[in-house]
C-alpha cells in the first residue's frame, strides 16, 4: 500500500493546509448530510467525526459514511485519495470530492470520471490562501452501489 505524504504543518505557504470555505462546505452539507471529514486538521475539520494525518484517513474505513473529502492536492497524495474514496464508494460510502479539475491528469481518468462530476464556476478562495487558486475546481460525487443518496 502507498504511504501518505505527511505535510509539513511549519511550512504557511504549504497548500495543503488551505480549508474548505465555510459557505461552499455548508451548501454541499445541506444536500449531503456529512457525517466524515477524512482528511483535517482539528481546526480545519468540518464535520464531528474526522481523521488528521497522524490517523491516516487512507487506511481507515469509511463505509457506510457520508464523506466530505477536500484532499491534500500535492502529489503524490492526491491520486491515493482519489482512489480511496472510489473503492470507499465500493463499500457503501457516499463520498464527495473537491479536487482540482485537472481532466488531463489519469488519476482524473482512472477515478474521477467514474463519478458525478459538477465543476464549480470561477476560482475558489481557500480559506487561509491569499488569494483564488490558480486552477479550477470540480465537485467529483462517488455514491455507494444500490443507493439512492
């Protein structure tokens, strides 16, 4: 199994520290109901029940969960992700995704495009960042076999 990336939590340009805005987790969680935040820090967290590096969110079980996931976007920490809440949705977890729309990417093409893909219009401002993010941004929604969630 490949190992997780630990970031650098010293580092203020890392990134990967950078939160999911407030306003877009509330409006996603008004239609999902999330009950999981696999990969927080304790003050990043957006849900009660949530996973820090220290607990690797990559090998913990997420069936049965309604998973908010804003994943590290370094590499090679992104592809892992990606493919952990695919084989999660497997499981029986409905979990939606904020990732970068990066379509020519294979992690793009081997997972993403096996979910509900919604790309987000204009450029988010993570919370912490300076700015907007250079890049777009899509919703990637892998919902679990034989359910309507």
């Amino acid at each position: 199994m490949e190992k997780l990336k630990l970031i650098d939590y010293e580092d203020p340009g890392c990134g990967d520290l950078y939160a999911t805005p407030q306003k877009l987790f509330d409006e996603l969680n008004s239609e999902f109901d999330f009950t999981l935040d696999p990969c927080a820090l304790p003050h990043t967290a957006k849900c009660d029940r949530f996973f820090t590096q220290e607990v690797d969110g990559l090998v913990q079980d997420w069936s049965g969960d309604r998973v908010f996931m804003n994943p590290p976007y370094s590499q090679p920490n992104l592809p892992m992700w990606i493919r952990k809440a695919y084989n999660e949705s497997l499981r029986g977890a409905l979990v939606v995704c904020l990732v970068p729309s990066a379509t020519s990417t294979a992690w793009w093409h081997d997972y993403a495009m096996k979910g509900e893909i919604r790309f987000i219009r204009g450029r988010i401002r993570f919370d912490g960042a300076n700015g907007t993010a250079p890049f777009s941004s899509a919703l990637v929604i892998f919902r679990p076999l034989d359910s309507n969630a």
